[in-house]
C-alpha cells in the first residue's frame, strides 16, 4: 500500500496476515570485522567455501549425489587449504566430490586423483583427463609443490603431504562416527 514503511515491502510483496520470509546471508570472515551481506561482499573464492561449510552440515541429508566445487581454493593457502582439504574429505564421506584445485595441501585428501592436460594441436587446444595410479599421484602432488622440475626432496615431501591427509581422513571419520555422525 502506499505510504507502507519500506521494511514491509519485498519486491511486490507487502508484510500481511499470513507474512513473508526473507532470508539474507551474512558473513564477517575476518576476526573484528562487521558482518555483511554474502551477496555484495564474498569473493567467488569465499563463495565456493561458503557453498562446502553448508555442504559439510548437509551432506547426510541432501538429496544432491554428486558435489562439484571449482575455485574452492582461490585465495588460500597453508593452514586454510588444509582445513579445506579436511572439510572436502568429510563431505565425501556421504556424497560424491568433484574438486578441481591447484593446491597440493587439497589434492592430497582425494581418494583418486585425476590430472587434465592442454595442448595445442593445430591451432586448437585439446584437454584431456587421466586418473593416476599412486605413484603418478605423487609425482603429480610434487609437481604441484615444486613447479616445472620435480627433485628428490619435493617427491618425499608429497608422499609424506599424502600420508599424513589420509591417516587425518581415518581419524576424522572415526571421531565423526562415535559423536554419532
């Protein structure tokens, strides 16, 4: 109606009788900072991971088999990416997890890893994709480390990147399922 005060108005709809829901996100993702609406505020990066925290609360229940997330590691790195890698691995405990990443911390919690390939090919780029069997994963996983020259030291230490983020997949399960998760 005119004159109603703009609180009450959405769109078309004016607050009634049988009322109206509007739901808006807000997110401070830094420590001290004000919230602000996810909308106008979350970069795709933060969008993505925005997207994974929910998938990892409804994962369970959701009615969605398969999750793709692409960009979840935009902006991250050392501790963040770990978290993330965690969190990707718990939600694929109920759901299947598509993650296209460029970080090693990620890529060292999947359960198979896959590698795509460009090349030009008469004036045309051609991709392909290849999962890796484990010791392609390694190299792959100490590429990602170290760039174009894969030495001894960086192969040791994707092994060990590896072993370490499937040992915490095991024990993060295990602690999951005696909460009752």
């Amino acid at each position: 109606r005119r004159g109603d005060p703009p609180e009450r108005i959405f769109g078309e709809k004016r607050l009634g009788p049988s009322g109206w829901d509007r739901v808006e996100l807000f997110i401070a993702p830094n420590p001290g900072e004000e919230a602000h609406p996810v909308a106008r505020s979350a970069s795709g990066g933060e969008l993505s991971r925005i997207m994974l925290a929910l998938k990892l609360v409804i994962s369970d229940r959701d009615s969605v088999v398969t999750y793709v997330f692409d960009e979840v590691d935009a902006g991250i790195g050392g501790a963040t990416a770990d978290a993330v890698g965690l969190a990707l691995a718990q939600v694929s405990r109920h759901r299947q997890v598509v993650c296209i990443t460029h970080l090693p911390a990620i890529a060292a919690f999947a359960d198979q890893h896959f590698r795509v390939d460009k090349r030009l090919v008469g004036g045309r780029t051609l991709a392909s994709i290849s999962l890796l069997a484990p010791r392609e994963r390694e190299e792959e996983v100490a590429r990602m480390l170290g760039g174009g020259r894969v030495t001894k030291v960086q192969r040791e230490a994707a092994a060990e990147l590896i072993r370490s983020a499937q040992a915490r997949r095991k024990v993060g399960g295990a602690a999951r399922k005696r909460r009752g998760g």
